[in-house]
C-alpha cells in the first residue's frame, strides 16, 4: 500500500506545479558544475553569486545590528564610519529586542514608517504605513496575496506571457486558474488592451472569474518598460472588470534607458483621480533583492495595499501571523534602501559611488547582451530596457525541432541543454515562462562580470553558429 | 458590487482559520501599550524581547559574514576573536556570493552537511543531507509539508490537544481536517494510545483518512516531555496505521528535569530496528529560534525527512523553489547551533557561560512559575518538564462563566483579558490551543527575567484572588 507521502499520495496541486528557473537545466547545470565544469549561473537574477560586491553602507549597519555590543566597544570606530554607527542605533531602537526577537507580523512598525515616506516621496501621495507588510523577499508576499485571492479553479488571475514563472507556479499551487495574456514580441513587449479584453472574455466562457491581473514592470523576462498611457489603460482595464491588480515592481531600480522612466502603477492611479483611486484595489510589490542591492540571500521585501478595505487587511495579518514574523535583518536592510545615505553624510560619496557603478555597468551590460544576441545567426533580441535579464528569440530550424522531438525535449530545452553542455552557461528556456507556440526563446540575466561578457557572447556565438550549420537545412531554409 | 478583495470575496480558508498567540488578547495589549501602560508580553515565546541576551560567538560570526571586507581589516582582532574570524571565513566558503546570494532552495549544502553530522552525533545513526532543508524558521517548514500532504477535506491530520496553533491553522488555511486527540492533563499531559485509536474510528467513521500525525516534545503549551516508552508506541501506532508522522522537536534545548532527557523521534525509530525502521515515514523539526538560543527574530529552521521517497522528496524541493531560497544568515546561524565551539576554542569558556545561565535559569523560573501558579486559588499547573511554556488550568466559578457569556466572550478570554488589564501580563487563553469542554487554561511562557518573577508572580495571585474574590460562590463553589 502507498505510504502518506510517496508520489502517488501527494497533493495534486504540488505535483501540478512546475518552475523553471530551477528545473531541469539549473539540475543539470548543478550536476556538471558537481563534475568539476565551470558554470556561468545566468537562471536566475542572484548578482552577487556572479561577483557584484554588496553595497558597503548597508552591510555595515546590519553588521552593528547583528552585534550590539560592538557599539560599546571603544575601538568600533576604527572598523565602522559614525554614521553607520547611528544608523545601527536607529534601527535597534526600533526592534523590542534586536535582530533576535519576533518583530510584529507585518514587520517593524518603524521600518513600515520608513517605506511609507519613501513611496510618497516617489509618488507624491502620502501612504499609509499600516497598510504596508513587510515580506522574506516579494515571493512570499505574492504568495500570500494570491491565497488570500485565490478560492478555486474557477477564479483566474490574468498573467502576462512570458511571464515570470513565480506566478504560474503559485497559482497552480494555490488550485486556481491562469488566465495568459500576451505580451507582443514585436511591438517591443507591449502590453495591448485588446489581447486582454479577448483573453478575460475567453476565461469567462470557461466559466472562470477573473479576479486579479499582474503586471510585472519592468519586464521579466521581456525586459520592457510600461508607458504611463499604458498603465492607465491597465488600471483603466481593472476598474471595468472588478479585478484587484498586483503590480510586480522589483525592478523599479533596474532602467537602461531615459526614455521610459519607471513610473509605478499607484502614482498613475493617484494622478486619475476619483472615483477610481479610491476604488480600484491594488497591491505593489517591491524588494532588497534586485537594483543595485541585489541582497538576495537576505529574503526582504514589502507589499502596498491600496484600497484594501480594513476587514480584508485583518485576515491577511493573521495569515502572516502564523509563521509570526518577516526574517528582522532584511527588514533593516529595506529601511536603508528606502533610507539611504544623504547628501553630506560621511558615508554618502562611497554609497553613491557604488551603487552608481553598479547601475551604469548593468546598462552596459544590457546593451552588449542585446548587440551579442542580435549578431548571432537566427537570433532577434529586444533591448532590455529595464529588469536583469535578456530574452532572446531563437528561431530554431525544423531539423533542430525533429531531433529535440526524437530526444523527448521541448526543442528550447534541447538547444539550451546543448548551450550548457558546450559553453557552461545555463540559462531557462523560453518554455518555462509561456510564447507563443511554434516560437522559442532562452532568458538569460544581464548579470555576468562586465570583463566576462565579451567571453560569453563570443562562447555563445560560437556555440549557436555551429548548431544553426548542424540543424539548418542549407537548401535554403528561410527565417519565419 | 463586492470587490475581489472585499472581505466576503477572500479564500473562506483564509477566513477559517485562527491564530491565537498573535489574537484578540495580542491586539488588545498592544492597544494598551500604545497607550502608555506597561505590558509584559508573555504570549509568544520570544526570549530576546524579554530581555535575553544573544549569544556572542554566533553573533560576532554572523556579523563578519555580513560586514566581509572587515576579514580584510587589520584592526578585526581588536573586534573579534580568531576562532569567530576563522568560523565566519569558513561559512562564507559555504556560500556562492556572501549572505547577499540566493542559496540552493534547500539551503546551503555545506549547512546541510553540518545538520547532518550533528543529528548523526544526537542519535547515534547517520543522517543524510539530501534530506534535509533549511527553512525560514520551522513553521514555515511544518506549512511546507503539511501543504504536500493534504489534498482537501477528507485528509485528517492528528494532532495533541492543547496544540501549537500552527497547526489548527495551517491545516485550517489547506482545507484539511483536523482530528484532534487529547492529552491527559491529570496524567502530566501524558499520551494515551486508546485514546488515539479512539480519535481515528471516529475520523474514520466521519469519511476522514487520517494521513499524518504530529507530535510535539517537549509540549507546547503544555510542556511535557515524552518518555522513550511513549514514543515507541506512537511509533508503532503510526506504523500500523499508515500515517507519516511529523515531530516537531523544537525545544529540545529546553529541558528542566533530569527524569526524562530529550530523545528524538528518529532515535526511537532507528532503535527499533526492522522492519519499520525502513518504512515509516518521519518529518522531524528543528530551528534556531528557542533553546538558549532564542534567535526567533533570524527565521532559521530545518527539517528532515526520513523514509520519504526521492520522488516526493523532488515535489517538496520543487515547491521550496518557488520562494528561491531560505535567508541566508539564518542558515548560517543554524550551522553554528549545530557545530557550536569546542573545548579548546578560544570562545568555548564564555560561549559554555552564556548558555549554561541562560539554561539554569530557565529551569529556576519553570519551577518558580509553577509553584507560584499551585498557590493560587483555583489554580493548578503541572510542572513544565520542556520547552518555554506554564500552562495551568484555571477553575472558573459559574458566575464568572456567566458573566463571561453575558460579555459575549469564552470564559478564558474574559479572564485573560482582566487579567491583561489589571496586571499587563499578556497571556493566551487555553481556548486558543484546545481544551477539554469545561476546562479553562491560559498559556504564559517561562521567559520573563529571573528577577522580574517573584513580582510578576504575586501580582497575577493578587489579581487572580480578587478575581475569584469577586464571582465565587461564598455558599461553597467545589473544585471540579
């Protein structure tokens, strides 16, 4: 007889599941990397596996945090600048017993306060820090939203394609339904209203309610931006349909270029005016993860809420009640990123002195990534405009289609096994994130060491060429 | 027209479930402290808030591992001691990227590998790492594996009553059932196997498969610590009926008498030899947050499976990736509560002071605890055995059950709350964790300052015996 947990016993939803980011190729990746080759970790956004040094002002708060009694010690200024030192004494006195206690569920009611003044210094509109929870990185936070949203397989959350799989994953977890809507490769990654009006009328043909929609801006693993007229249209799109939108806005730090700033989806909703900012309900996602901090490993995040009525936001604090509390350090770490170093601090020129260089490198990087892909044979690419990642399409003749076929892959992951196994760089499938069939993609992130990218590119050049020569049909096989 | 996220829209499990420790009674005296009064918080076990100090060593370790670039700071020696430079190098050659990088989703395997050791030390047999995971604290691994075991309503998992209510509300929140069995109070809160096999026909007989059981030892509340003997038959219970057993064990550091010594699930288990040694199903728990330690505010756990297939092993790590990686830090302190300093290490002696007096003490204000309870009218406590928890039953005279109902509150809550109001003890009511219909508890823990007890103490007797003062029956109310 089956056991309680052996496969066959197990919850559907979790077998359901499936997230690609760690799933076959990053397995594989592991195992060659286990065998002594060397492995360039582009699945998954994580910087500083890929050498960018943490922001030194930070670390050095939280340092302190972690050992108080350091403070007392009369050479601690001779490790720690002054203001680092204040900062830390800032942060205890806003904890009831240090980094070691449970904070309250939604976080420190100091460090929400701090959130709270950063979002309206970004937005102009005042926010209110009791509807701001603190989260163990944006994915749990998204994860809670959702199982509070989510009452079976007959209500839908409207997701882009590709999408992040976070979101994929999660539903199926959750027993709900995901509604695609697509993202237009050639129009940039647009998002059009259109699509998405068909793709809600096609749901509720199924008899599913649509009942929350995501955006993730800037992109991933498309990398686009959303336009303000965009964002209206979307909001605009939510209040007619009754739907709650989740705005995926952990890359609101990461912009390569000046034409489309980023600009959250509350500011838009806020610039509309009544009735619908004070109507339509949404939630804003944000983390220490990516920007120029890329504190990964800390799991800090939050989530807004706004127009969550009262009764709503009660039942949500006692679900996060019962795991009792946000990891405390990465709440510290989310007070300095929406706290950092002032103009006249000691601390201040060496703060913007690395986070800039991290910026303008990760631009740089963007621009080589894209120009790499572009220069490679059955390869398009659109610039990443924003995010940490890079998603090109690669046209994959119909041999190379066959031979995935007679191999039992889906034929992105036969070509992304072959990259890895020639070159080291693991990437994710475009299959892991939804296109459109017959069509085929690989995301990679941005985030290799600025030195290292011409290397890779060139690796992947090489590798590309030689599998469009293998598989390409030389009677003239034409690009779709 | 109710929006998505109105509260009549949410996820009716969301809605279900409780969650006592952080309810009404936590809501009320944080309202009340607010409001200027004095509260001792004595409803979540959280040592540090109380005033516990951390320990050194880690601290210093972890703090290093944050700060890295002071390892390459000549003035570090006059901060730190070589054996905490030399254990933050060694945990930062466990990462891929510092404490800012994502680790592998079941944490760093160099961790993994130390857990490992440490559980083959305890228990005599060895322990492999593939099946262990660190987690954010063991909470969030207890909802991880109750999420792959159950499947819908029909799922029954057994578990003590009084309980944590983790576990009511994780199962509440999954759409399972609870089946509860209870323990004898009158027997020390002892575990009857007639009275389990009880609670399964009845299970059984209402359409319910009883799936998995837990176990909590030390108690929590009650504090009872399960004998050898015990846990053999539980073992053998679980065995015979086809239920994987869930051991949460995560006080046991926290031990006050020498009777009865912590002995794990899996040392029974592997003890008894086959064949079900080889079969039975066991998730065991542990985490960083209680013991001496007390780092609740970190979120560092583990579990470890034993007997589950690899099969499901992969489903539980699938899921775990979701949410990318357990903190890093935390992962780090659980290394170093499983490989703490050695004699000889240049720490040892101070590290051995620290956590001997907080231990000692402890076990001083168990027993100070429960003696102070015993002499209160109306009042008895068994002697907490384990973990951090006071758990007397308190006899309620009619009159203030009635004058609970006509409050509109369970007679527990009424009592608790006065109690809140007259003292600032914030306790949690028995109701909150189960007991038997008639009988009323409150759940205090252990951890107020040694020094703050005698007071605390006598102005709970002072309250409590006005309190019956006031709704006994002079014509003579009996003890139940």
């Amino acid at each position: 007889m089956a056991k309680a947990m052996d496969y066959e016993n197990l919850n559907e939803n979790v077998k359901k599941c499936q997230y690609a980011v760690r799933g076959e190729l990053y397995l594989r990746a592991s195992e060659l990397q286990k065998e002594g080759k060397k492995i360039i970790f582009t699945n998954v956004g994580n910087p500083h596996a890929l050498g960018q040094k943490p922001l030194t002002f930070p670390r050095q708060v939280v340092a302190l945090c972690q050992a108080p009694f350091m403070l007392d010690d009369p050479n601690v200024g001779l490790l720690f600048p002054a203001d680092a030192i204040a900062k830390a004494k800032h942060y205890l006195s806003l904890t009831s017993g240090g980094l070691g206690a449970y904070s309250d569920s939604r976080g420190l009611p100091g460090v929400r306060k701090e959130v709270a003044e950063f979002i309206e210094r970004r937005d102009g509109y005042p926010s209110d820090p009791e509807l701001i929870f603190l989260t163990d990185g944006a994915s749990k936070g998204v994860m809670q939203i959702l199982n509070t949203i989510i009452r079976g397989s007959s209500d839908g959350i409207l997701v882009p394609v590709p999408q992040y799989p976070l979101y994929s994953a999660t539903i199926a977890l959750l027993g709900g339904s995901l509604v695609p809507y697509y993202l237009e490769e050639t129009a940039n990654w647009g998002l059009d209203i259109v699509n998405l009006r068909q793709s809600v009328a096609q749901a509720r043909s199924q008899g599913i309610t649509v009942r929350a929609m995501v955006i993730i801006n800037p992109g991933n693993p498309t990398g686009q931006c959303l336009s303000e007229a965009n964002l209206k249209e979307i909001l605009r799109f939510c209040y007619q349909n009754n739907v709650v939108l989740l705005g995926d806005e952990v890359y609101q730090q990461n912009i390569y270029q000046d034409e489309r700033p980023f600009i959250s989806a509350r500011k838009v909703l806020m610039d509309m005016g009544a009735p619908i900012n004070k109507e339509l309900q949404l939630v804003s996602f944000h983390t220490v993860s990516k920007g120029y901090w890329g504190e990964c490993g800390q799991r800090g995040g939050y989530f807004e809420m706004t127009n969550i009525p009262p009764k709503a936001v009660e039942e949500i604090y006692k679900v996060a009640s019962i795991a009792l509390s946000p990891n405390v350090p990465a709440q510290i770490f989310m007070g300095l990123m929406v706290n950092p170093p002032k103009p006249g601090d000691i601390s201040y020129e060496r703060f913007i002195r690395e986070s800039k260089g991290i910026l303008e490198s990760l631009r740089r990087r963007a621009q080589l990534m894209t120009d790499g892909f572009n220069s490679c044979r059955n390869v398009v690419c659109n610039f990443t405009e924003g995010a940490m990642y890079s998603f090109p399409q690669i046209r994959l003749p119909p041999k190379a289609i066959e031979a995935a076929q007679k191999a039992g892959k889906v034929a992105d992951v036969f070509y992304c096994l072959k990259l890895l196994e020639a070159t080291g760089i693991s990437t994710v499938p475009g299959s892991g994130f939804g296109q459109k069939e017959g069509v085929f993609h690989l995301r990679t992130t941005i985030l290799p060491a600025e030195e290292d990218m011409p290397a890779i590119m060139d690796s992947f050049k090489k590798f590309n060429d030689e599998f469009m020569e293998q598989y390409e049909d030389h009677k003239g096989y034409s690009r779709m």
